[in-house]
C-alpha cells in the first residue's frame, strides 16, 4: 500500500478515460501520475496507437506505452447492453470523466453531459474534440496535421522556407491541448470542492491552438484598427534558428542588453555596442534581420567546442544542439533521474519518461506500466458488480427503514 506521502496531489479522484491516440490519453496519465485512479476504456480493437511502431509485441507499441501508464484497462463494446451498463456503474463512481469521441455519437450513445448529468451531479464531464460545439466546425474529424494546417502553424513554420507550410516535428497540438485538458480538469475539480457540483468542459484543439499561436503573432491586429501587421519579428527572423559554427550547429540566444555587451567583449567586437542597430533593445527589434544575420557571421568564425568554452565565462544563454539520442546521456536529466527503467509483466525492461512537476508532500509517482489490452476486465468488472450489490443492499435497506416508520405512525 502506497505511503501518505507517495500518494499524490488527486489521490483518491477516480477518472474514466474514453480517449484514444494522444490528447486525450496524455491528458489522463498526468491525472494518473497525480495520483488518480484512471480506467481506460478500450473497444475490443484497442486504441489506435497500440499498433504504431515499434514494439516488441502485438498492440504495445511504444508511444502507446508513453501514453497510458499509470491506468487500468478494460475492453467495453458499448453497442452491447451489458457492456454499456457496466460503463455506467463505473461512472457512478467516478469524478471525471473524459472522451474524444465525437459528441454527435455520444448523445446517440446517451452518454453526453446532458443524458448523465441528472444521475451524476458531481461529475466532472470533459470533451476534448477538434472543434468547439458552438461553430460551424463541430463535429469534423480532426488530428494534430489539421490543426495545424488549420491553426496558422504551418503557415508560421514556412515563413523562413521560401513559404511552404510546414508541421513541426513532434505532435504540438495534440499535446498542448492535452496540457490545457489536465489544467482546466484541475480547476473544475477544486471548483466542485466550493460548489459540490460537477460540470461539463470542452477542450476544442483548433481554438486552443489558434489561442497558443497568436499570444505574439496577433502582435499589430491587436489594436482596432490595426497599427501594423500580423508576427512576433524576432520569432519570424529568417535568421532565427540554431546557428552553423565551423563543425556544427548551436542554439544562441542573447536577450538583454547585458547579454550583448558580453557577447561583443567575448569575441572582440566591442564596436557593435555603439552600432545604432545593436545599442538597445528597441533598436535591435527595430533591425532584428541584420542583428541575427551579424550573429550568424560571428558564430560561423569558431568551432562548437570553442563557442561552448566562450561563452560559458558570459553568462550568455546557449547550448549545443542536442538530439534526442543526447538526450538520454544528459548530465542534468540524469541527475535529477528523469529517464527511468521498469519491468512491464510482458514487454520486458522499458525505459520512461520522468514527472518533471515536483510537489514538496505530494509528489506523483509511476506505479504501473501501460495496461494490455482489457488486462484489468476481470478486476474492474468485479468491482462494478460489488458496488451494484451494495447499492441495491443499501436502497433495500432504506426502504424497509421508511416502512417501519410509516407502520410506527
């Protein structure tokens, strides 16, 4: 039994998961890793992310097993009566309740907010869709590519490209609608503890996404009418991306004026510091093309290793260019023991991603690896019958009580 001090800040929350690929389970690990008790709901073909490769089995692929630990399986066909009921006494007992199934098939299906709420008053009840109920996009398939083609990513991405859009290499949007999910779950659950009642969230991607983006890139199109036009310069520059050195490439950034004082006496150049281009921030953003492209020379001039000894005496950010291979030799990851090996019952030794969030009293914790396919049905079945019987015993019982009274009067 887990020690008071392992438990984790959502011990003793129970969470449904009826999500598949990536946002949705994301977001219900982190609830797991918090502590949560979370149940995955699978069809009886798995989710889809169970056949991505690699893997060393049949429906454990590896991202599958980045997706979902920390939660409990059971394979429900909710066309089947039993099935669908056995979903419903696992929602009686649960505080959240997340899907991404689309929410024209869940009011088919009865179970969208509206259908549950009345039996379920304290639930917690979170859509994450591609798109909000309330526009015209509701209900259209969406994943990480729509969204962000469709969110002005890609777009952003192909500026410095000649102009053709392009996807960032890692699945952004799934995952920062993911994050969005478990903060905005946390908020409804701290609510509940003021008002005692349950409500329903949605997490649409393209809004959240388009939200995301724009924070910088409204930038002029935030007054009425527009002082200029649309991006963040800086972050636009065509100069803007990891510098080529003599033998390689490093990731240089300096900010403020102290950063760029340090810079010039580092290398020699403290003529720049009078440059007008270069003298203050304003200007620097003024001229932010020739800024980096003056950079870019100078970083060309040494090697990694040379610009590594340098500017480590400056206080300057940077860093050499790391891969994700780097990664896992990291001093600094290592210490702080993000990366960890465990045994999974049949896919042999794993290695996993750490918590990077640390509680002083109640910090996460990774107590068990992703589930097999249903590896919890028997389990989790058993303790839906148990509490239908006490339920049933219990209502019994109330009513034989009100009998008695009612003969007593």
């Amino acid at each position: 039994m887990e020690s008071r001090h392992m438990t984790g800040p959502l011990h003793g929350v129970r969470g449904v998961d009826l999500t598949t690929v990536a946002m949705g389970p994301w977001a219900t690990q982190t609830l797991g890793d918090m502590g949560a008790d979370v149940i995955k709901v699978e069809a009886p073909a798995g989710d889809h992310f169970r056949v991505v490769p690699p893997g060393r089995h049949p429906q454990m692929g590896a991202t599958f097993l980045n997706l979902n630990r920390n939660k409990r399986s059971i394979v429900l066909d909710l066309k089947d009566a039993g099935d669908m009921a056995v979903l419903k006494g696992l929602l009686a007992d649960a505080d959240v309740f997340v899907c991404n199934v689309r929410p024209q098939s869940m009011r088919k299906l009865g179970l969208d907010h509206a259908s549950l709420a009345a039996d379920h008053p304290r639930l917690i009840y979170c859509g994450a869709y591609g798109f909000s109920e309330r526009g015209p996009y509701a209900g259209r398939p969406a994943y990480d590519d729509i969204i962000q083609a469709m969110s002005g990513l890609a777009h952003l991405q192909g500026i410095n490209d000649g102009g053709v859009p392009a996807y960032v290499n890692t699945i952004v949007a799934d995952k920062i609608a993911a994050l969005t999910l478990v903060g905005s779950i946390a908020m409804a659950l701290y609510e509940r503890e003021r008002s005692g009642l349950g409500q329903a969230i949605e997490v649409p991607m393209f809004e959240t996404m388009v939200a995301f983006n724009l924070v910088e890139h409204l930038s002029g199109a935030t007054f009425v009418p527009g002082e200029a036009g649309m991006g963040y310069d800086r972050v636009l520059s065509q100069h803007r991306r990891p510098y080529r050195t003599r033998d390689g490439y490093i990731g240089l950034l300096p900010y403020t004026n102290n950063h760029w004082l340090s810079l010039f006496r580092l290398v020699g150049r403290a003529d720049l510091a009078e440059h007008p281009h270069f003298s203050d921030a304003s200007a620097r953003a003024r001229n932010v093309d020739e800024v980096y492209g003056v950079l870019a020379e100078l970083v060309a001039s040494r090697t990694t290793r040379e610009w590594v000894e340098l500017l480590s005496e400056g206080d300057i950010p940077f860093t050499p260019v790391m891969s994700p291979e780097d990664l896992l030799d990291d001093p600094h990851l290592r210490a702080v023991g993000f990366f960890h090996t465990m045994r999974h019952p049949h896919e042999g030794e794993i290695r996993g991603l750490g918590i990077p969030v640390g509680f002083s009293r109640t910090p996460g914790t990774i107590r068990r690896p992703a589930p097999g396919l249903g590896e919890h049905d028997e389990e989790i079945r058993a303790q839906v019958v148990a509490k239908t019987k006490a339920a049933k015993t219990n209502e019994s019982a109330n009513e034989s009580a009100e009998e008695g009274a009612k003969a007593k009067r």
